[in-house]
C-alpha cells in the first residue's frame, strides 16, 4: 500500500522549518545577497532546534528522524534560500552522514557526535582544478609516513570551506591506480598546514561560503582515516547519493518559491485591463511549473523511502536530482519572464532564484552526467541492484 502522506511529526517539522525561514531567512536574505555575507547566527539557530543532524541516529546526538524529514527541511530552507540548504547538505548529507555509514566507533565519538549537535561543522573536499565530474584524476596525495600520512594538494568549490571545522578530504595514496588509490581522510581546519580562503566572482549563491582548502604538509593521523587505503572512491560516491539527494529536496523547495513569487506577481500585474494571470502563455509557465514541482517532489518521496528501507537507491536519487534541479532552473527562468522587466532586477526575488538555480545542474553531478546515468541504466551498461535487494530471487519472467 502506498502511501504520500506526511506524518504527524513530519508536518510538524515542515511546518517548523518554515516559519524559520520565513521568519530568519527571508526578511534578510536580500541584504545578505547583495553583501556576500553568510550569516552564520542563522546556522546557529538551526543546530539548536536541532537540524544539523536532523536523520542522526540520537545515539550518535541527532534527532533520529528519517531520510525524507532531511529532504522537507532541506526543500524548506531552500524556499528561503540556497545558501542555507547548501549548509546543511554539505554539514549532514556529504559528512555526517557518511561518517555514520563509514566512520569507526571512535571516529563518531569524536567527530560525528558533535557535528549531530550543531557543536561543530563539517566539510566535504572532493572537488579539484582538474577533477570535478572526472574525480579519479584527483592529483592530492597523501604518502603514508609511520603513524600518520602526510596531504598535501588543494580543493576548489568546497561549501562551508571557511566555516567547517572538519573537512572530509580525498586525496591518493596511488596516482597510478587511479579511482582505486583515493583515500579519505578526517582533517580538522585547525591543524597546521591547512590554510582556506574565499572564491569570488560567483554567480549565485551570494549569500554562501564557497572556497578554496589548500594542504601543505598536513600530517594527518592513521586514526582518521575513513575506511580503508583504496575505498574512497567508493565512499565518495555513497556521500554523493545523500548530498544529491539533499540537492534535489533543495531544488523543490527552489520550485515552489518561483511559484509562489509567480503566482502573487501574476495577480498583482495588469496588462490590457486584465490580471497577467489571465493570459494563457503565463498560465502555461505557472502550470509547467506545478507539473515540475509534483514530479519533483514525488521522485525526492520516492528516493527518501528507499534510503529508509536500507535499499540501494543510486539510480533513483540522480532521476531525483537531475529531474529537480531542471525544473527549479526552468521554473526560475520562467518565473523571471513572468515578472518582466522587473525580473531582471533585485527588486524581485526572482532574479536571485535564477541565479542560484544554475547551482544546481552544476554541482552533486551535473546535468549531462546524471543524463548518461540514467541512459547506462536503461541500456544495462549500468547495473541496477535495487529491484535484486528489494526483491531476492527476483527474474525478470517472474
């Protein structure tokens, strides 16, 4: 039996987060903007209503909520705006959340449990010059020195870089081997060696923390290594399944605030003594819109309840973030042609929608790889194992 419904605690949630971003984001996010300014009272706020660890087991000091109570309130802080979302999927989808899957008993202890609590923050350095998409080309290197390994290499596009207190960095013990000599490591932005600093000239997301991790000789204990030599390849793509899937529940969040904005300017606008809403090419807009948002949501629903049952759920969460991110860019591009010329300035918030959506078809994987993802699936180039663990002994005749 199916069921959409949110539950009791869910709607509570939902209905918390949005009062916060309606009442701590949005009224300030415009000045924010303007002055490239993180306003981290606001992280702050969120990690005492705890909601930096919002699907952490309580054991390990979060809220021991599930995989969809992370998307709701991702989606509504993202209605606020995409710098606060961004916080929280960095901080609990790509670190705590991979520490909890991969890290050992001390490594929670020490650094997932205070991330839960919103004590500290967490990073995520996979990202290089020459290695976005392509993240076996990772030229950071780590060479094993005793009882500890010394990094040395820089990251590029690292959200919270100058915030984090812990980056969950990659880097090779093997540049021969490729994907298979990526290792990852817990680095603490104290330490010596590791010095951050802002990238400028973005063109959205004004109001987050975007920037550089630079390691020079940074020695980093054998105790916080995450996993084993050779397997972080593969622990990076499983904190990319849960950061896409918080991108994704972002981009809904996105989508209905272009909506919303859309549908107030369109009863507000008059042209040819008629409310702008009237004319059916904007109707069009504002119904693709909806149709977006539905599809949208349903996918994120839909990958959240496989995260829940423990299923595999690679291929569902890149249709979730490749279908999400599309809609909120085309929905942002449409909701700035509604509003006109108005549109094309900060008077509005569109013209920011537009401009962080493009975000969104960039990073967690872009667009065209999600696309050649989802055609290797379909093709069998590509192994599906979500109907194999959902239904063992499953054949395609029966």
């Amino acid at each position: 039996m199916l069921d959409f419904s949110l539950s009791p605690e869910q709607r509570e949630l939902q209905s918390m987060v949005r009062k916060f971003s309606k009442n701590e984001i949005i009224p300030y996010i415009q000045e924010w903007d303007e002055q490239h300014h993180l306003e981290m009272s606001v992280i702050h706020k969120l990690a005492d209503l705890g909601l930096m660890g919002v699907c952490i087991p309580e054991e390990y000091g979060g809220a021991g909520m599930d995989y969809n109570a992370l998307a709701i309130v991702c989606s509504e802080l993202e209605y606020g705006d995409t710098a606060y979302r961004t916080a929280v999927s960095v901080h609990t989808g790509l670190n705590s959340m991979t520490l909890l899957q991969w890290g050992t008993e001390a490594q929670k202890q020490r650094y997932l449990v205070p991330q839960a609590q919103g004590k500290e923050l967490g990073a995520f350095a996979l990202t290089e010059a020459d290695a976005g998409s392509d993240a076996g080309s990772i030229r950071t290197k780590a060479v094993r020195d005793g009882d500890s390994y010394v990094l040395n290499g820089s990251k590029l596009w690292i959200s919270m870089a100058n915030y984090a207190d812990n980056i969950l960095v990659f880097a090779t013990v093997n540049p021969e081997a490729k994907h298979k000599g990526i290792t990852a490591f817990i680095v603490e932005r104290k330490w010596p060696g590791v010095t951050t600093r802002s990238m400028k000239g973005k063109l959205g997301i004004h109001g987050g923390d975007t920037g550089e991790v630079i390691l020079e000789n940074v020695r980093v204990p054998v105790e916080n290594r995450v996993g084993e030599e050779g397997e972080g390849f593969k622990i990076a793509m499983s904190a990319l399944d849960n950061g896409r899937f918080t991108v994704a529940a972002g981009a809904v969040g996105l989508t209905r605030s272009c909506l919303d904005a859309s549908t107030k300017y369109a009863h507000e606008r008059k042209t040819f003594g008629v409310e702008i809403g009237k004319h059916q090419l904007v109707q069009q807009m504002i119904a693709k819109m909806e149709q977006g948002l539905q599809t949208s949501e349903l996918l994120v629903y839909r990958a959240g309840w496989l995260k829940n049952q423990g299923v595999r759920n690679t291929r569902e969460t890149s249709l979730a973030k490749w279908t999400a991110c599309d809609v909120a860019w085309e929905s942002a591009s449409d909701a700035v042609q509604i509003h006109g010329a108005y549109g094309y300035s900060n008077e509005y918030p569109v013209e920011r929608f537009l401009r962080n959506s493009k975000a969104l078809v960039i990073y967690e994987g872009t667009r065209e790889i999600h696309t050649i993802m989802q055609a290797e699936y379909v093709l069998g180039y590509r192994e599906d194992k979500t109907l194999n663990k959902m239904l063992p002994g499953w054949t395609p005749e029966g």
